[in-house]
C-alpha cells in the first residue's frame, strides 16, 4: 500500500482534530481508500506539552522549513490561517513539488490564481475543501460532483455567526447586541466579531465559489459587501409579517456575459429552503444549466467539521496520488464493518395511528386497552368529528413503540366490530 | 490533449441528452477540464432517422457486441436501464478492460457488489452518480466529498413522483387519486406509477446509498418497503394541525454495529428541512460523524438532469484516465469564459425600505416624491405604529430598482427633517 507522508503546520483547534481524525482511522483509511495517512513532522510556534508527549512517532518542529525540505513530505497541510506566512508555505511547498492541503480562505480568494498556476506548473494538488463551508463539501460539488454544467447562479449562507444572530433575532426576537453576546457566549462569535459580521468573511468565501463556479477570478475589493449591523428585529418582525425572512447571503449572478457579486442581508420568501437554513448552518444553492438547483446545507465552521474537510482532501489527494484505480464503493468492495441488519419487527419508532371507528360508547376504552396490552403507550389522541351513524376518524399518537408491537395491535383493533377501515398508522422520525 | 473515446447504448431520453451535453460543450470541457470526449459509436435497437442524420462522424449499430468489441473505446454508456441485457452489456465492458458509466439502479442495487469486484480486479471504474437522484451528486458527496466520515444515519426522498403526490394533497387538498393523476398529465408520473408508489424505487436507491455510506450491500428484498397509497389527504391535514408533515423516506440508521433500513411514509416536523423539500424535488440528508449533518437537494428526476449526472462521470473519468494533474479551477486556471463584472450601480432589485418618520402631514408625500422622481416605484407603504412625538416605523417595498438610484433617493430622505434615523434598506432576491 503506498504510504501518503504528512507535514502539517499549524496545531490549532482544526490541526488536533485533524490529527485526532488521521490517527483514530488510520486502519479505517487503509481498508476503504488503500492508501496509508501517515503524519511524518509537524509544526507550530508552540506545542502544548502534555500534546507533545502523544505525538510518539511523529516530530516536533518550530520551523515549518523543516517540513518544506524535507523530500520524504508527499503533501503540506497548512493550517495556521492569516495571509503571511501561510502564503509562503503553501509556495515553498509546491515549488518543492509537495502536494498543498490548506483551509485558509484569505490566501485562496487573494492568491488563488497565482497557487493554482504554480500547482499547474508543478504538476502538484492543492486542495481547499475547508475554505468555504468547512467539511460540507461545496467545493468538490462545484468542482467535480457537477461537472461540465455552467453556473447561472449561486446564493450562500456562508458565514454561521451572522446566521445564528439573525437566527436568534428572529426566534427569540433579541436585539442585535444581545444576539451578539449571546453568539459569544455560546462560542459562535469571536470577542472580536468585526470580519464576521461586516460581511467580509462571507465576500472572501464568495470570490473562492464564483472563481470554481464562473471561472472568474475577483478582487475580494470589487465585491460590494454589507454586514448585518444595521438589521434590527423589527425589520425581522415586519419581514415575517409578509411571509419573508432575512439572510446574508452571498450571491452571484451571470446574466449573458457579465456576472454581478454581492454580499448583503437580503429579504427571502420564507417558503424557501434557504429560509429553513437556521443557526450557525450554512448552505449554498447552485444555479447549475444542466442539473438544475442544487442546494447544500450544514455545518460550516467548528472543530471536527473544518478537520473533516482536511482529512478528506488528504484521503482524496492520497488516493490520486497513489494512482489506485478505485470504485467508489472503497478500494475493495469487502464490507469493512460487518455491520448487521435490524430485523423490522426490532425497530421502534413514534406512531401516528388513525382509525375509522363509530363513535360508540367503550369503543375507545378497548382500543386502548388492546395498544395497553402490547405495551404501546399512547402520547395523544383526539376524534376529529362526531357523527352517530358514520364512521368517525380518531387520531393516536404513540410514544416509542416496537413495530412488531404495533402490527399485532392493530391487527387486533381492526378486527372490532366498531373499527370500519383498517387501521392507517404512519412512522414518525425526530430528525 | 487526451481523448476519451465513448460507447454508448440507449438512445432514449437521458442518451440523447447526454449526446446533446458532450456536442454543445466539447470545446468547454477541453478548456476546463483538459481531455477531449468523442462519440464514438451509439447502439440501440430503433433509430429515429432524423436523429441518424445529425450523428455525423458517430457510428450507429444495433448490435451492442459491436461496442463491447472496439478497442477504440474507453467507456461504455449503459443507459438502457432495466436487468438485462444492461448487466450483460456492463459485465463485458469491464472484462474487455472498458470504464463504464451507467444510470442503471435495478443493477447496480441488485449486482453491485459482484461488479465493484470486477472492476476493481479488471482496473477499470464504475461510475454510477445518475443511479440516485440523477444528477444531484449524493454518489460523489458520500464516496468522495465526505471521505473519511461515518455515517450513523442517513434519511432520503429519493423518488419524485411519490414526493409530488404528497406535496399536492397537502397543498392543494387533493385526494391520492386525483394527485395521481395530475402527476401523470405533468410527466411526473409514468401511466403505471406502481413501483414508483409502491416505493419499490426508493428501496433500490436506498440500498445503493447503505452500499456506500454504510459499507453493506443489502438485498433490495429486505428492506421493509411500504408506499404512499394508504395515506390520505386527511392524514396530511392531521399532521399540519400538529405542526408536521409526511413524506415518503428512504432510512437507513446505525447504532452500534447494526444497521435498520426501511422506505415507508414517515411524518416529520414541517420545521426540518426536509419538509422544505417539495414537489418533484429531491434530497437526502446524511448524518455524518465528523462532518455533522449535511442536507443535498435537487432535482433527481428528468432528461437533463439525468443527462448532466452521465456527463459529469464521464468528464470525471476521462480526467482519472488521462491521469492529469488537475487543481479544482480547471486544467489550466484562465479564465475560459472571460466574463465581465456588473457594477453595484447598475444592479437591480426590488428593496425593502425603514424609515424613522415623525408622523406628520406631507411626510410621506415628499418621500413618495423623491423616490418617484428617482424613478423608484412602490409596491407597498404600511406605518408601523403612530405617534406624534416620536419618530414611527414606515415600511415600504419597491418594485425591481437600481442600485444607484436607490442610493441617491435614501441620501435625499435621509436629510428631510422629519427622518429621524438613517435609513435602512435590505435588498429582495426572488429564489
């Protein structure tokens, strides 16, 4: 199996969990992909010394030129985020022909034409899933996942602090300084909020998309870019009365040659999925001329998410590097975790039942008791109308309830008399 | 340039709309993506003779050996659909060293696991993205997107034609019957929608979905499968009275090393996402362990949709196959569609405009004034409160503006005496 050597810089809250991630899976990654993650050195200012004496095999460097020269490095993940030196890095990694996994948004939107040429010419990867979206992968979708459809359009909820606060004003109609220091306090915020909600780090998030998606390369200066600072909960209020919400949302349009790019809260239907985006999610919708919209949605930021994103550029660029052909099935198809299968009678789930029954007296007392009998517990029930003559719908809801518990029930009560349809129940899910 | 040459057998639908793809964009994909698709050879049993006339170079044969044969050709286009002869026609793809791209999910659902096998021992793929929601890329986001992750619980509206019935007898109260039919007439429904409603679809996408997501290749026979034929228009009011929705979904959830899998109706919150998903939509919401939850919507149904999805594995394998190092931007990162960028100014749409006014008489009218002689129309004025010592909310929204007037007239009002605060004004996208 080819081994895939690792130097990472940067051992922040994304590098532990990236190293945490490479490490717990490692036989995981060998049996699925075929290619052997290994972390060779890794790097960073200062080390937590209770973090070092885990490291083990792996060394220790305060000098991420070590990491750069060293020709055993198939791939530099660099880490540490802000323009200098990550920029240096991920350029002395591909001149040293080492292939670059990097999550940092500010050099990819300013640099990203000139890396994406020196990678070209060095016939090396660089790979930036993490940038935008954090693990939900939005930029393979635009990248790979629709290939050779042209983008019309491509609105996002990028940036999870300005979405929770706007969240929170509109649920729990807080002003914007409380949703401020509520986002603070749950860690969604920095101390410092400014790039966040100033919209800035969406207009950088935004040139990286429209660079993938319309092949444009933009000066996040020419991206016009308004924060959510000047929103107030009444304008949610009043938004919500004519069946709208507001978003920051990061947009660009093409329309005939010419592409337009903003950044700026906007009012939506709230009939819209986007509108269903809450908290700290992000999504991205994509105007695609083929596919059609397609739309992405989840966690955008946070420790295991962004790790997520690096782990699977490394698995990916291992796998390409190795040159294994691969289904997608795994680079085997064996079933790696002999997983078993739950028998349906074993399943339990919440139940909607309703019955047709006529709206005599006892009726409900034995249906009751027979649900009683099977251990089905019943959290609410109410008979929809009242008729002397016809059969009446009555409508259960259960608690808990094993299917093969429920089936034998109900084959019961719609064997009463008093039962005129068979019996409708439906599954319920807590998604 | 590498070419890519392509076999390819069914001439229906989504093969014409494959055609239609790799001919209008030959010279944007050489540019984007760096390899050259050709058409080599099309079989099907019927021709229409128009469409004979406009394949040019293309050869045309009615014998599918014929492809199978050429060792010209590096991958076979299996959109027949159906068991056989599809799986004979894939088999001798692979053991005549061929890639294969294919729609198919009757066998890749049922034969899957024996053809990852043989092409992981012939070195050649499979690519399959068209086989669940078309083009939608849940094929890819699992495999690929989200390498790395397990997933614990994955939840999917996989079929269009039961996701549109249900939409329309919530909506628009429409009886199953009659929401039947109106799919039919739409197109949405085939004239015997059987294995659509009866979920028999979903369950063979689901089984797909667990090969990859959950490493185990089921049987289609068991998963419990139930459709949407007993559910009534009642049932959907019932669930909206408490807050909730029914939707037919694909379910497969792991807990500890066991797994349950089933496709029936399933009431969930109208709050969750999902719930958004309406009409002929698609989605499938993947419960991830290091990712978090990520949501995929879109269109998994229709000709181009389905077209886009084929098109896109055989961009993605003629990249694999001519071995091109290949950063996400494109082969080469120019700028290919050498678009211009619209300026703020000259960007329209329709706003929603706050005021701080001093309720009193003429206000409003030199407001109106100064938006109309900026050429902003108004679409709505509503006084939010009244007062007539403070300043009082007045919410307008304008029909479709340009930036650069609205600008210009808010600088005006901002400056009259009776406005009291700045003004605010949020920008309207229709999605």
């Amino acid at each position: 199996m080819r081994r895939f050597t690792i130097g990472l810089i940067g051992l922040g809250t994304v590098g532990s969990g990236v190293i945490q991630l490479i490490r717990s899976r490692h036989r995981y990654v060998q049996d699925k992909y075929g290619v052997d993650l290994q972390i060779k050195t890794v790097c960073d200012l200062k080390i937590d010394p209770k973090f070092k004496r885990t490291l083990g095999q792996t060394a220790y460097t305060k000098d991420f030129r070590t990491i750069l020269n060293d020709p055993e490095i198939d791939v530099v993940t660099e880490l540490i985020g802000g323009h200098h030196p990550a920029l240096e890095i991920i350029q002395g990694a591909l001149k040293n022909s080492k292939h670059v996994v990097t999550a940092n948004k500010a050099v990819i939107s300013n640099c990203g034409r000139e890396l994406f040429r020196l990678a070209h010419k060095m016939e090396r990867g660089i790979y930036f899933e993490t940038a935008v979206l954090a693990g939900v992968p939005i930029i393979k979708t635009i990248a790979e996942g629709i290939a050779g459809n042209r983008y019309n359009g491509l609105y996002g909820i990028v940036n999870g602090t300005c979405n929770y606060i706007l969240s929170e004003m509109e649920t729990n109609k807080l002003g914007f300084n409380e949703a401020v220091k509520l986002a603070q306090a749950k860690g969604y915020a920095e101390s410092d909020p400014t790039l966040d909600i100033n919209g800035m780090d969406s207009a950088h998030k935004l040139a990286i998309l429209v660079s993938l998606a319309m092949g444009k390369f933009l000066r996040v200066q020419d991206i016009h870019t308004e924060g959510i600072t000047h929103i107030s909960k009444e304008d949610l209020y009043y938004a919500d009365e004519m069946g709208l919400t507001i978003k920051l949302l990061a947009i660009a349009k093409k329309k005939g040659q010419v592409i337009e790019v903003r950044v700026h809260p906007t009012l939506i239907s709230r009939k819209h999925p986007l509108a269903s985006v809450k908290g700290v999610n992000n999504a991205v919708l994509l105007e695609a001329d083929a596919v059609g919209d397609v739309l992405l949605v989840g966690q955008g930021a946070g420790q295991m998410s962004a790790a997520s994103g690096v782990f699977s550029d490394l698995i990916n660029l291992a796998i390409a590097n190795a040159d294994t052909d691969r289904t997608w099935i795994g680079d085997n198809p064996v079933e790696i975790e002999q997983l078993g299968l739950r028998s349906m009678d074993e399943i339990e789930t919440e139940f909607y039942i309703r019955l047709m029954v006529l709206d005599r007296p006892g009726v409900l007392s034995r249906i009751t008791g027979i649900l009683g009998k099977y251990g089905i517990s019943i959290a609410s029930v109410t008979q929809k109308a009242v008729s002397k003559n016809t059969a009446v719908p009555l409508v259960m809801l259960t608690h808990s309830a094993k299917e093969r518990a429920v089936r034998l029930a109900l084959k019961k009560i719609g064997q009463l008399k008093a039962v005129k349809a068979r019996p409708v129940a439906i599954r319920m899910e807590e998604l």
